[in-house]
C-alpha cells in the first residue's frame, strides 16, 4: 500500500510539473510575461529549478527531491552574488553544494 501511495505522489508531483511548465512556455509564447514586463524574471532558467521545487514539496509526502531542487535553484539565482563577495572561494561553490546538498538527503533518508 505504501509503495502505491508513493507512486501516487511521483504521478501528481510530475503531472503538476508538466501542466505548470507548458502554460509557463504557453503564456511565453503568447507573449503575456512581456506584456506585463515580467519575462526575464519568469523565464529564466535558473528559477525553473525553484518552480520544480515548490510544486515537489507541495505535492509529494517525500520532500528530498523538492528540497534538492529548491536548494539548487536557490544556488543559481545568488551564485553571481556569491562569487562577487567571495571572489576567491567561488571555485568551491559547486563542491561545497554538493556536498551540502548530498549531507541532506542523507539525513532525511536516516530520519526515517
């Protein structure tokens, strides 16, 4: 039963994904995100990862993918801010979330 309700949550977590992700491309197309002066903020492709994210924590009981994807997404937005104050230190950037991101997961798979 458990297995079921899991594969439950992978099918509403992907569904919703793929639903939110070809109206964003649609509005894209249809040019409302430039109407509304908003494009290069919506679509840019480091904040797809965020998208992904939320709509994993959302849907899904198990929150390590949307949590990874989060953390990922989070990254990419502020790793030109980052590499900016630490000019030094960004060629560990990468490592280093790596590293975090895989202390996480294994943590909440320890959890349980």
């Amino acid at each position: 039963m458990k297995a079921r309700r899991n594969d439950t949550g992978n099918k509403l977590a992907y569904g919703l994904s793929f639903v939110f992700f070809g109206l964003l491309f649609l509005l894209d197309i249809l040019g409302f995100f430039r109407a509304i002066n908003v494009e290069k903020y919506v679509m840019d492709w480091r904040n797809y990862f965020i998208y992904a994210g939320i709509i994993f924590l959302c849907a899904k009981k198990e929150k390590a993918l949307g949590l990874v994807l989060l953390i990922i997404g989070v990254f990419l937005r502020f790793q030109g801010t980052i590499s900016s104050y630490l000019p030094t230190y960004s060629v560990y950037f990468w490592p280093i979330l790596m590293i975090i991101t895989g202390a996480i997961l294994l943590i909440l798979v320890l959890r349980k």
